[in-house]
C-alpha cells in the first residue's frame, strides 16, 4: 500500500496545467519575505501565501497575501490547506540554534511539535514539504573539513537535535508514507534583513554596525571557520530543489553551500568599503556552538543529482550586502 501511495503523490504534486498553490509558515523570519518574493514571481502572487503569528507591515502586505498560521494549532492550519487548496509547504518556523538554548521548552514546542503538525498535514493532504536543515544538525563528533552529507549526527544544541529530528522523521513519512519530503541543509544565510538568535548572526550584524557605526564586536573568534551563502543563492536552492523531478533526487536531506570564511577573512572583504573599520573580538557562549559546527560543507551530492551550483563568492557577496544595507538606511 505504501509503494501505492508514493505512486499517486509523486504524480499528484503539483496538479498538471496550473500553478502551485503554496503556504509559507514562519514567513516573518529572515527568509520568508524574499522567498515569498522569489516565489510570486514564478508562480503569481495571488498563489504564495506567506504567514506567521506576527502582525505584517504595510510592505509585507501590499507584496501578496498574509494571513495568521499557528504552527501550534493542527486544525487551523488544516483549516488554511484547505480553504486555500495548498500544494506545497514550506516550513520556515523554528528557533534558531543561540536563541533555542535560551529558551529550550519554547524550541522543543516549536521545532519538534510544530514539524510534527506540518509533517502529519502534508501527508494527510499529499502537500510537497520543504523543511530547512542546517548545519547545526552536525556536532563535535562529526567531520568538520569538509562534512559530507551522510556522517555522524549528534548535535549538542536543542535546534541541532530538532533538525535532526526533522530530517528523520520526514525521510520516515516519506518512506512509509511516499510523502514528498525535501530537506537542504543550509550553512548561514547572509541576507540584509536581521536573522535574530543564529550563531552565524555575525556575519549579517557585521554590515549593519559597519556600515552606520565603523566599528563591530564580534562574538566569535577571528578564526571561526564556517560554511556561508547569500540569501539569492540560498532561495534559489530551495526553488530548483523544490521544482527537481522526484526521479533526479536520490535522497531527501542534501547539504548545500556557497563558501566558507573566518570573521577575519570577512572583515578583511569589508575593510575595501569601510577603509577604517573597527573590529574587536568577545568570544561568548556562541563560540562554543560554532566550534562543534561543520568549518567547510561538502555539497557535492546536490551539485551532482540536481545540478546544484552557487553563484556568489565572498568577493561578490560583500559587495552585494554592501548596496542591501546601505539601501536600507537611506
Ligand atoms: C544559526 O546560526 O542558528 C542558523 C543556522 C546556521 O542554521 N543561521
């Protein structure tokens, strides 16, 4: 029965003939806006829904349409499925590995309960599900340089242990069930919007206080190694990954990146546009993350089974970040 099931969901997702309709959840967070962006000017604007439990402002709204989704609340998010005759889901919802270990009870309600309602409700409704995993669902037993995409898992954040969980139990579903399941594991996303609560949160505030104050106090060592990537090339992952033939995917959970680099390495990129910029080093609690965290991301699988390939360099991504923050403070 399950063999039939896989069948009927391969062939069903997305409908022939017209767009998918597609439900984003925690769409306030740093990637939800600009995917919803991506997303719209594929599909239409009118067919991505972006939602979350925070009131939107005035631009999120004039971008497409908004509505409330509690992660939390099973039925009303099957309520949401079908009223809006969703397709595909994309599941940004989740604390991020600083903020998580501050406040363990409320990750273990959104990070695990919250992927268990949204796997249970794509099976139900044979909903394509994009879940985000992360470089933190590696730990200090994992190789670091480079970690490939199957190894030892055993994460020591509670945000770690939840994508691990995540990516678990949808290759179960998928498995027992034929659920159309996608995971990629993305390193930090560099986007010119504030990410809040992630360990690679530095490399985002960075252009921020550099490019208002000339100066930064980076939590993190200088020589903290770990794998990055732009949001465009970050979101354009996700698009062709959740637009590949089932037939070209040889599993669910694929790594990607773009680059790796150190704080000083990074500083060193920005210093060509910030000639007198200020940087000091305060390794705090976040340190002791990063150090059990992957320092280069072996993405060779997604770059092979479905074609997988970044665009943007340190050099490129500074200069990108450069021209996105310093537009929003004009
Ligand atoms: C974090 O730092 O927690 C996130 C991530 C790498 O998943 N940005």
């Amino acid at each position: 029965a399950s063999q039939l099931i896989h069948r009927r969901s391969v062939h069903q997702v997305p409908p022939e003939g017209r767009p998918p309709k597609i439900l984003i959840t925690g769409g306030l967070g740093q990637l939800g806006i600009e995917c919803a962006k991506l997303l719209r000017t594929q599909y239409g604007s009118e067919n991505v829904i972006l939602s979350d439990i925070i009131k939107p402002s005035q631009s999120v709204l004039e971008n497409g349409p908004y509505i409330f989704a509690d992660i939390l609340d099973f039925k009303g998010l099957q309520k949401i499925v079908v009223n809006h005759r969703i397709d595909w889901l994309i599941h940004f919802s989740a604390l991020l590995s600083a903020v998580g270990e501050q406040n363990v009870p409320l990750a273990v309600r959104v990070n695990i309960e919250g992927v268990h309602n949204v796997i249970e409700l794509a099976k139900q409704y044979r909903l394509r599900i994009f879940v985000p995993s992360t470089i933190g669902a590696f730990g200090p037993d994992s190789p670091r340089n480079p970690t490939p995409n199957v190894t030892i898992q055993r994460p020591r954040t509670i945000y770690g242990v939840s994508k691990v969980h995540a990516e678990l139990i949808g290759e179960y579903y998928y498995h027992k069930f034929g659920l159309d399941f996608r995971c990629l594991r993305f390193p930090g996303v560099i986007s010119s919007d504030p990410p809040g609560g992630g360990t690679t949160d530095y490399a985002v505030a960075v252009f921020h206080d550099a490019l208002r104050h000339g100066k930064y106090t980076c939590y993190l060592r200088p020589d903290t190694r770990l794998p990055m990537m732009y949001i465009e090339d970050c979101l354009r992952a996700l698009l062709e990954f959740m637009r590949a033939p089932n037939e070209l995917l040889k599993r669910r959970v694929y790594n990607v990146t773009a680059m790796s680099f150190t704080p000083e390495e990074l500083v060193a990129e920005l210093g060509n546009h910030v000639p007198n910029l200020h940087v000091i080093y305060k390794p705090d609690s976040r340190q002791l993350i990063a150090d059990s965290w992957p320092e280069v991301f072996d993405d060779s699988d997604a770059r092979k089974d479905w074609h997988w390939q970044h665009k943007y360099d340190l050099t490129n991504l500074v200069d990108f970040m450069v021209k996105d923050v310093q537009e929003n403070y004009i």
